[in-house]
C-alpha cells in the first residue's frame, strides 16, 4: 500500500509540467513584445488573476503587437490596439496592471 502513495507523491509534481499554466503564457507573450521580465511577471500575474482565460485568448490575438517592441510603440497606439479587441474589462486590467507595475517598479 505504501509503494503505490510513494510513486503518487514522486509523480504528481510532474503533472504539473504537463501544462503552461495562463501566468506563464501571458508573462512569455510579454516579454516577446519587449517588456522586461520583471514588468512581464508583475502584469501576468495581475492580468491572469482579473481576466478570464477567454479575454486572455482574446489578449493573446492581438498577433501584430508580437513582432514590435511595446517600448517603440506610443502609449496611444498599444492602448487602440487593446481597445479594438472591445472589452472594457481588458482595457482596464491591461492599462492598471501595467500602472501599478510601473510604479512598484
């Protein structure tokens, strides 16, 4: 009975690798798009916490923000790019958590 809950303890970490977890996604998705990784942490975090996983699949579309730096970019246009995907939830949590992880910063 033992050997079979020792195995189950050995294993269950490595169910947790079997999947990105939407934290991680979001961070990697930031960092391409030129954040830094500290900046990409502390929005992921904050982004995946007030976000349902479809709004940050709708995030995840904006396909043209993956090829340009962010920092290149005006604070206007990469806002008119969240805006056009027409959620005022994501536009609020995007423009505060990068507020507040700028500031902490």
């Amino acid at each position: 009975m033992k050997k079979p809950l020792i195995l189950l303890t050995l294993l269950l970490p490595l169910a947790g690798c079997a999947t990105v977890s939407p934290e991680a996604r979001v961070r990697a998705g930031l960092i391409e798009a030129g954040l830094s990784p500290r900046m990409s942490a502390c929005m992921a975090h904050r982004m995946v916490k007030r976000l349902s996983i479809a709004q940050l699949r709708r995030l995840q579309s904006l396909n043209g923000l993956r090829h340009r730096d962010v920092r290149a970019m005006s604070t206007g246009e990469f806002l008119d790019r969240v805006r056009a995907l027409q959620d005022p939830e994501i536009v609020g949590v995007v423009g505060k958590a990068a507020l507040v992880c700028a500031v902490e910063g």
